[in-house]
C-alpha cells in the first residue's frame, strides 16, 4: 500500500530500526539481487534534494547507492537449503538467460515522490514492459524473496520518525516531480551485508545493454 492511495493507504509512517537482524539473516552473510544502479548526475541531485528536504523524517543514506531492484535474489549459499537461499548455479544460469534477452538501451519514466509506510520513494514506469520482460526471464531460473507486489521505484530512505499520512502527503505534494527519465543501459547483479540493513551494494556483475 501507498500513501498516494487516499482510500487504502497507511494512516501513519512506520519507524524503521537499523540495526543487524540475526533471526532474518541466521548467519548468512551477503544478500543479492538484479538492480539497476543510479549514476546520472541530474537524477543523483534530484534524489538528493528530496532527501534533504525530508531529513527530518529519513534515515541518512550514507553508504546505500540509489538504485532501483529488478529482481530479489536472497541469500548467497552454496547449496539452497531455505526458501530464501540463492546459489552460483542460479546466478550463473539467470545469467546466461538475461544476456539472451537484455536488448537495447532504455528510458523509463519517474513520477513525483511517494511512500510505502516503511519507506518514501520515486515511483518509476514501465510502459513498454522491459522490466517486466526482465524479471520473468530471471524468475525461469529462481524463485524471487517477495513478500508483497513488485512496484518498481527508487528508494529515497526509510523512517526514523512516525507521522500520519495527512502530515506526509503534504509534505510529498510540495516536492516537485523529476524532469528527467531513468536511464538504464546496465542491469547489475550486486549483494550486501547482510548484518547492515543500510549498508553499501557491491556489484558482482553487469550486463551491458545494447545500444
């Protein structure tokens, strides 16, 4: 749910702890995915001037680069045991199957800031379905870590403080929506700490789209 949906979003924020999760994680130490990485400038500013015009009630995002996640892959392990385990043999068969069907160079489309309860984000378009295209050659081979609806969107912080939905949806309609597009020209397979909920993305792979 969204808090751009008056009728059946949250009625308040939810207050993240960053903090290590031993019971989620059980040892494991690096959790993966398909994203693709932010590295345009314009958009890397206009990121940044939403986050500081809502800092009072975000988490900083000192270390976690903006991006936008493709597909949940889970934990690296080198055999699959639990339903969130993700082996080198899943990786390397989603692999060979993206690089079949990556195709050209895209734009997609970003509306104005909204929210989960948990986190406020940019809203990112799909209109010619690449992404979708994408994460049903990757979900052949593995089965996503999904616990609700993909909605394609960059992160902008979760929250260290509870407000109600009134207070936040005016906050979020004085924040003008990006000009730019997101261009993706490279789909990267990366992983993180899992004992830090906001810790830094290493890039293990990169797929290079055509041009």
């Amino acid at each position: 749910m969204v808090f751009s949906d008056v009728r059946n979003g949250p009625r308040e924020t939810i207050v993240a702890e960053l903090r290590d999760y031993p019971r989620w994680h059980r040892g494991r130490l690096r959790y993966g995915g398909w994203i693709v990485l932010i590295d345009e400038p314009s958009l890397l500013e206009y990121i940044a001037s939403v986050q500081r015009r809502l800092n009072d009630l975000l988490h900083p995002c000192l270390q976690r680069q903006p991006h936008l996640t493709v597909f949940v892959c889970g934990f690296e392990q080198s055999v699959c045991t639990a339903d969130d385990d993700f082996s080198q043999q899943q990786l390397c068969a989603q692999t060979h199957a993206l690089d079949r069907a990556r195709g050209r160079s895209c734009l997609l489309p970003l509306a104005a800031p909204d929210s989960f309860a948990s986190a406020a984000f940019i809203p990112v378009g799909d209109p010619q379905h690449r992404l979708a295209s994408w994460r049903e050659v990757l979900g052949s081979d593995a089965r996503e870590v999904r616990q609700a609806a993909y909605i394609p969107h960059i992160t902008l912080g979760l929250y260290r403080q509870k407000v109600t939905a009134d207070i936040l949806r005016h906050r979020l309609s004085e924040i003008e929506p990006p000009s730019m597009p997101l261009r993706v020209e490279r789909l990267h397979y990366a992983t993180y700490d899992a004992r830090l909920q906001s810790g830094p993305l290493e890039s293990r792979c990169r797929l290079t789209l055509d041009a």
